[in-house]
C-alpha cells in the first residue's frame, strides 16, 4: 500500500514537473520570437551571438542589418494593416534564404539584421547579403496586390572572440548608409492597380 502511494506521488510530481518544463519552454520561444513576423527578435539575436562566441572564439562571425526602403509610404497610403503584411512577407523571404547557421532576426518597427555564423572560409558577408537582397526584390505581391519591396542592407563580419554584438552592428549600420547614399535614391515603393480588396494578410507570389 506504502509502495503504491509512493509510486502515485512520484508519478505525480513527474508529471508536473514535465508539465512546468514545457511551459517554461514555451515561454522562454514567446520571449524571444516576434509576434507579428514570427522571426527571432532582438533578445534572440544577442543570445545566440554570445553563445556562438562562446562556444567558437576563434571562428568569423558575419551580420547584415538593414531597412525596408520607403516604407513609411506603404503605412501612411494603405494603412498599417497592409504595413504589416509587407513585413510578413519580407520574413518569409529571409526565412526561406537562410542556410544553416543563419538565423533571420526582426529588430523592430521595418528593421531587420541576419546572424551569419556558418561563413564558408572564401565567403564574404556581402555575398549572402546580395542573395538575400535577391529573394527580397523577387516578392512581387502583397496580399494579392502588385507590389514592389526593398531592403537596404549592410554588412560586417569578424572574429566572434574580438567584437562584440553591437560594434558589429554599428559597422553594418555604416555599411547600409553609406551604400545608400552612394546609390541613386530608388524609385518610391507604390503599390499599382489597387482596385480590389485585399486577401489574406501575407500572401506573396515570388520569382
């Protein structure tokens, strides 16, 4: 009988302890995923580049970060609604080029960085940058509307163990503007033929 009770108290507190384990996991993912876009965010990024510094020292650690061109217009003539929409369908298109070893991130508001931590050894940071610039521009609807979407990016790379996170970000940050003030300013993101209601939030056809 001793034996029994003893047993059903154990199961018990295993029980509750897988119980409590899940939900802290759970809340740990909430804690560090955005809501709206469902990339890392900010707190995710800083985790997982003191962990690869950690863990790699000695390895090349790359970042882009940038910004989505004009998007303002996209808020201030469609509404936030459509906004948000554009920043889905960018996550979506950062997701699907991230290899292994790269972990898409939104900062916030239209701010969005990439952690390169597999950098092949001839491989540059502005290489990855130029593919996902590609996969960005290649989105050519937004909810079901023809739309025209760009991110300006920089890029940075270094040793994991002699830069921390936010002397990288500030290099990529110097990167991004001086490319866009070197460039010719791009034509306004409009959005053409709206003459229907928009579908589902997000939908995206690409190239």
């Amino acid at each position: 009988m001793l034996a029994e009770i003893a047993l059903s108290v154990t199961s018990g507190a295993t029980g509750a302890g897988l119980l409590y384990g899940l939900h802290a996991r759970s809340l740990a993912r909430r804690l560090h995923i955005d809501r709206l876009t469902g990339l890392a965010n900010r707190d995710a990024l800083e985790r997982a580049y003191t962990r690869h510094a950690r863990r790699h020292p000695g390895h090349r650690v790359g970042l882009l970060v940038g910004d989505i061109d004009h998007f303002k217009t996209y808020n201030d003539t469609h509404g936030h609604f459509f906004g948000d929409s554009v920043l889905v369908c960018i996550a979506r298109a950062l997701t699907t080029t991230a290899r292994p070893g790269e972990l898409p991130v939104r900062l916030h508001g239209d701010e969005f960085a990439v952690l390169l931590t597999g950098l092949r050894p001839w491989e540059r940071p502005e290489d990855r940058l130029r593919e996902y610039t590609t996969a960005i521009e290649a989105i050519e609807t937004v909810n079901g509307l023809p739309t025209r979407v760009s991110l300006s990016l920089g890029a940075a790379a270094d040793t994991a163990s002699s830069v921390d996170l936010s002397t990288l970000m500030g290099r990529a940050d110097r990167f991004m503007y001086g490319r866009k003030h070197s460039a010719p300013d791009r034509d306004p993101l409009t959005v053409h033929h709206i003459t229907t209601a928009a579908p589902d939030r997000g939908e995206t056809t690409r190239q």
